[in-house]
C-alpha cells in the first residue's frame, strides 16, 4: 500500500483559472472595500446615545435633581414664585 500522496495541485482548465481569478478579484474588492462601514457608524452611535439616555434616566430619577429641573422649568415659563 502507498501511503505516500502527490501534493501538486491538480492542472486546472483554462475556464478554472478564469472563475478561481475572478473569485480572488472579488474577494480582494470585498476586503479593501469600506462598504460597510457607514452601518458600523450608526452602530456606535446608537450605542453611545442609548448610554446617555441611560445615563440621564438614572439622574433624572434623584429627587434632588428632579426638583432642580421642575425649578428651572417652572422659573423659564414664568410659573415660579
């Protein structure tokens, strides 16, 4: 039994050589492409904008604040004493 393999790759057709180089010319399109990348923007913002909402959600329930804003609120429409 031979238990040794041939690892030459095997000769490939003219039209192979086509379709494999046309497979590499898109994939290397894809890679260097920065389509995409608007999306992962978007992404990161949200993300940092629900953080922020979070974070004033979290003040905003304090009391001592909350009374600050009713304050300042009340005084700007002319309701304060």
């Amino acid at each position: 039994m031979d238990t040794t393999r041939d690892r030459t790759a095997p000769a490939r057709s003219p039209d192979q050589q086509t379709a494999a180089g046309e497979q590499t010319r898109l994939l290397a399109q894809r890679i260097s492409s920065d389509e995409g990348a608007t999306t992962a923007e978007y992404a990161i913002t949200t993300l940092a904008a629900c953080g922020l909402a979070a974070l004033l959600v979290t003040l905003l329930k304090s009391e001592t604040l909350l009374e600050l804003v009713t304050g300042v609120i009340s005084s700007a429409f002319g309701l304060g004493s």
